[in-house]
C-alpha cells in the first residue's frame, strides 16, 4: 500500500494527514514532518490519521515520541482518529495510547475544553 504524509489543514491548524499503513517502514516519514512542521507552526497542529489504514507499534511508539516532543517544545499537538477508523483505533485503545498522546475523535474537538483528551465520541 502506499504511504504519504501531506500536508493539509484540520480545524484551522496546520495538519499532516497520513494515508496508507504507519509502520516501521513508515514511521520515519512521520517523524521528520513533524519535526519540521514543529518547527514551523509552533502555534500547535495537528496529525490526522483519518484515512490511515493500519497502524502498528513502531507508528504508536513514533506518536509518543512527538507528542512528547511537542509538549517539551510548548507546541500544542491533537492525534485526530475517529473511533469509525477500527484498524488504527483498536492499537490506540490496547495500547492506551491515550495517556501519553492527545487523542481527538473529530475535528470538532480541537480547541474545545476536551482536546488534550480522547472524549470517547
């Protein structure tokens, strides 16, 4: 399957969107966009994984590692997955990726009150 990284626009921030399988393969890609997107937007943005189709724990590890990043830089970061998107959501929950990552379940919740956390929606 084929894996991209684009850059995109999510509730007025600035967004990466990943398509395809965020894997060990792939997770470097990822890495070094958010590393120069951090540096370029340090208002906050955002990584949409909406359209990604499958998502292991080398791609869970690389999301802890940059929302850590991003918390130490004081760049504001929201992970947008929708609980409809079953095969990156289901590692997220085992994982309880939550704890460490700032989960959104929609655009909409990006800027409100529960955007540092996964309302459950």
């Amino acid at each position: 399957m084929l894996f991209d990284v684009g850059r995109s626009t999510v509730a007025g921030r600035a967004a990466l969107t990943v398509r395809g399988e965020l894997d060990l393969a792939t997770a470097p890609q990822l890495a070094d966009a958010a590393a120069a997107l951090m540096q370029s937007s340090p208002e906050g943005f955002v990584i949409d994984l909406s359209p990604t189709k499958f998502l292991d724990s080398s791609g869970a590890r690389t999301l802890m590692v940059i929302a850590r990043d991003a918390r130490a830089a004081g760049v504001p970061l929201h992970v947008l997955v929708p609980r409809t998107n079953r095969p990156v959501r289901l590692p997220i929950d085992l994982l309880d990726l939550g704890t460490a990552v700032p989960l959104v379940a929609a655009a909409s919740e990006i800027g409100s009150s529960v955007a540092h956390k996964d309302a459950g929606t």
